[in-house]
C-alpha cells in the first residue's frame, strides 16, 4: 500500500480494520508493515481516499486465489483470511484437514444413519473460489456397509449471520436497538425468548454496508467462541462469549428464570402455600398471583383481597413492565407492585411471600391491624421454598446459532447439476453438516441452515475482507444419489480414516 500523506487526516480507521494487523499509526499517519496482503480493507475504509494499492507485488510473494480479495502474501506471512501462509512461496494451510474422528468429541451423539455423519469434515479444507472446479476434497467410503461421499468445502458466505442467546433476566436494551462493537453497528436487538435475551448479529445487508468488515469479525469471533465486547445503543454493555456466563455491566447473572411467573408458580404452588397465604413472583413477562392463579386453586390458596400494579391477563397472571427491579421489572421495592387490599376479603396476620424466577431475592410482609404491610423475617419453609425454585434453575449461558446461505455457486464445487443438491438435502438424500456438526435446513427456497456452533469445533470459522464470513460444509449422500446428480465423479478419492487425506493450496 502506498499512504499519500497530504490527504491522510489519522483517522486510524486503517489500524482498525486491517485484517492482518499491518498497519500502525506513527504521529498520527500510518505506517504499512511488511505483513500487508494488499486486500484492500484500508483502501475501503479509508474516507479521505489517501491509501491506494501498489501495482507491484513485493518479491517472493504468492497470489492466493481461495477468494475473491486474491491477497498478494509475503513470505513467512499469512493472508487476509487467516488460512493460507506462504511457506517457500508456496501457499500452505494453516489448518489441517480434520476427520470426523477429531471433531467428534465436540459435536456429540454419531447418528446411526449412514450419510448422518461425514466421512471427513471440512475444517482445513480450504475452497475452490471460483467454483467451476470440483471441490477441495470428495472422498468415498463406506458407513455402516453403505457406500458414501462426503463433498466438503470453507464456502464463503454473505449471507451469514449469528443469533447469540443470552441466559439472563436482567435487561440489555429495547427490541430493535442497535447493537455496536464500538460506534459500529453490527446487530440489533430481537425479541426474546423464554426470558433469555436474543441478539441478531450480521446479516448480508450488514454485512455489505458500511460496517461490514467489523459486522465479518464479530460473527466469526462469536462463533468461534471468543470473547466479544458488544455495547446496546441505549442499553447494557456486554462481553459475551459462547459456553461462558454473560457479564452485563460488569456482572454476571448467576442464574437463568426457571420459567415466567406463572410456570414458577404451577411448577412449586404446593412448597409456596406452606411458606405464606399469598406469593406474588415478580417476572417482567408474566407476574403470577397465587390465590387467583389455577395452581394456587389446586392447592386450596383462599382469597388474599391483594391488588397487582400490573394489568391482569387471565385470573392470577399479569403482564409485566421491564426496568431494572426485581425479575427485570421496574420494581425496585417489592411491596410497591401492591396497589390495594380489600379489606373484607384480607385476613389480619395473612402472610405475603414476593420472589422472582429465579427464587434468589425474597421478602415477606405481615398484614397488620390497620391495613398496613409489616416486613417480617424470611420464614424455614419460605427459605425452603426459595431454594428450591433457586436449584432448579439452570446456570445463564451464552449461546449462538450461526446462520447461512450456501445455496449459491459452492454448489457448482460438489455437482454439475446445483439444483438438484439443492433438492437432495430438502429431501434428506444429502446431508449437510458444518463441522460434523448437525445443522437445521430452513425449508423453501436455496440451502438455508442453522447451527450451534457450540457443537463446532472452536477456530473453524474465518472471515474475508469481501466482507464475508467462512464456514467448513460437507454435505454427505449415498454413491448411487451423488453420481445421479452430476457428482465430480473424476475428483473423487477413497478415504480410510487411518489415512486422513491431505489438502494442498
């Protein structure tokens, strides 16, 4: 890269999306390292325009032509991608190809089926960018005395995304609010789901706009089981890394809500009636009332005359607000969710229990002679009942399901014919995996799936400076149904798993 210095303003926005770490600022003007690839990340986000490409390759260098960025790589150096290195000026992978066997431990139960699991997986296989060849590996073997292919391929994919799920009852933000890592926005908030907080991350219209390249990091740092630093416009700071407990403000939630208020209540109403004449569980989805709540009624819970500051959704079960009280409500002081008592139907000395989902905060109020709440110590069978609600909830997680599209021309790398392996893994004739690990395919049109990369061997996903992030597929199928779809039969080689086939370039 060349750097015309007059222009340069030291935005030091080169330093910051550079790939590869090639770029340095030095009194506020940057300095290209021998490391640069010339992928041309600097020249795009570069607004006064003060960097541009040198014509002329450094020596030794190797054109790798994997994608479309085709990085000039120096010796001793790794391209933009972070796969290729140029050894002898001769492109080698960074990752070996891995079996089925190296990752197996990582994406859980083999199936039984024949083509369920592949014969090699595609981590370390690199890509056959464009794809009017076969594809790096297509292996043949037999399953469970069934003759099998396994095709596999790092497509690089646009449409791409990742949905991060986050175990916590303590709010992050509205719906729909952007999601940053820096100023850079590269989500937003979704709705959440069982009480967990859903993040969308990436996309293809973010990651072709102007934020792409951090929108291509961040995706593959979640899914790559990183630590990632995200801030909610409006909202909570987060680090969240999958497998991990979420910190939210610098905390980190112990536990995730063992259901709304209402399942808390039909899943412990009988514990709950020994501990008090009322329990009220405060949950920003759905508050629950014992005495009017069908659980409560079950176990003889008599009237409390109790009135909730919420609207009522059907008897016992009322709808919530979100703030940052108890069970992610706007509650700061229990008693405050009480708004009146009927004095006719309230028992002088009628004990109220207040708790959360999660059964970690708990108050309890005596009903005096004039009406008014007294707090009272937390009673045996209250603090019983509190732990109890506390153990059965599970540990808060974070979690992420990586979304893709690879119906497009890496299809042309496993079969003459792309539409019918469109049609053979709508079918279940083929079977995609991603890492060996078993994916959901999105019926309609195109090859849409969706993964855990928690089942994904960590490190196997990359990203590309087009933007675009990198995923290992192989999609697994019977001999007989991969010849009838035009299968690269001329490519393919055996496979014994004691001798793992080699991938070069």
């Amino acid at each position: 890269m060349i750097v015309d210095l007059e222009k340069c303003t030291g935005c030091g926005f080169c330093v910051r999306d550079c790939p590869v770490g090639a770029v340095r600022l030095v009194k506020k003007k940057p300095v290209i390292k021998e490391s640069c690839t010339d992928c041309g990340a600097c020249i795009r986000v570069c607004e006064p325009g003060a960097l541009v490409r040198d014509e002329v390759p450094a020596t030794g260098s190797v054109q790798c032509d994997a994608c479309p960025i085709v990085c000039w790589i120096k010796p001793g150096y790794i391209g933009a991608c972070h796969r290729y290195k140029n050894t002898d000026k001769k492109l080698v992978r960074v990752t070996p190809l891995h079996t089925y066997d190296m990752v197996s431990d990582v994406v859980g139960p083999d199936p039984i089926e024949a083509i369920r699991r592949p014969l090699i997986t595609a981590i370390g296989a690199g890509t056959t960018y464009p794809d009017c060849k076969p594809a790096p590996a297509i292996v043949r073997g037999k399953q469970n005395d069934v003759d099998v292919v396994t095709v596999v391929t790092e497509a690089p994919l646009s449409y791409s995304g990742i949905m991060v799920k986050i175990d916590t009852d303590v709010p992050v933000g509205g719906e729909g609010a952007p999601v940053l890592v820096g100023k850079r926005k590269v989500g937003m908030v979704v709705t959440e789901q069982y009480g967990s907080k859903m993040l969308s991350i990436g996309g293809v219209n973010l990651l072709t706009g102007k934020d792409g390249f951090a929108v291509a990091r961040t995706i593959t740092d979640i899914a790559n089981q990183k630590p990632v630093r995200l801030k909610i416009e409006g909202g909570s700071r987060l680090e969240v890394q999958v497998g991990q407990t979420p910190i939210i403000n610098g905390q980190r939630p112990d536990n995730m809500r063992v259901g709304c208020g209402s399942a808390t209540l039909g899943l412990f109403a009988p514990l709950l009636l020994e501990s008090a004449d009322e329990v009220i569980i405060l949950d920003s989805h759905v508050t629950s009332l014992m005495s009017e709540h069908a659980a409560g009624q079950f176990v003889g819970a008599r009237p409390s005359g109790i009135k909730l500051k919420f609207e009522q959704s059907t008897p016992g079960r009322y709808f919530g607000d979100h703030g940052k009280g108890w069970g992610g409500t706007s509650i700061i002081k229990p008693v405050d969710v009480i708004t009146g008592i009927d004095r006719n139907v309230a028992r002088v000395g009628m004990i109220i229990l207040i708790t959360e989902t999660t059964g970690q905060k708990g108050v309890m109020f005596e009903l005096s002679n004039d009406g008014s709440l007294v707090e009272v110590p937390i009673s045996e069978n209250a603090r019983k009942a509190l732990k109890t609600i506390s153990s059965s909830c599970e540990p808060s997680l974070v979690s992420a399901i990586y979304m893709g599209g690879t119906g497009g021309s890496a299809r042309a790398g496993v079969t003459l014919y792309p539409v019918k392996l469109t049609q053979a893994v709508h079918a279940a004739k083929a079977n995609l995996t991603v890492g060996g690990a078993p994916v959901f395919i999105l019926p309609g049109g195109g090859i849409n799936f969706l993964v855990d990369v928690g089942r994904v061997k960590a490190g196997s996903f990359y990203w590309t400076p087009t933007p675009a992030t990198i995923c290992p597929v192989e999609y697994t199928m019977e001999l007989n149904d991969y010849e009838k779809m035009g299968g690269h039969m001329e490519a393919m080689r055996p496979f014994t798993a004691k001798e793992p086939i080699s991938v070069v370039g």
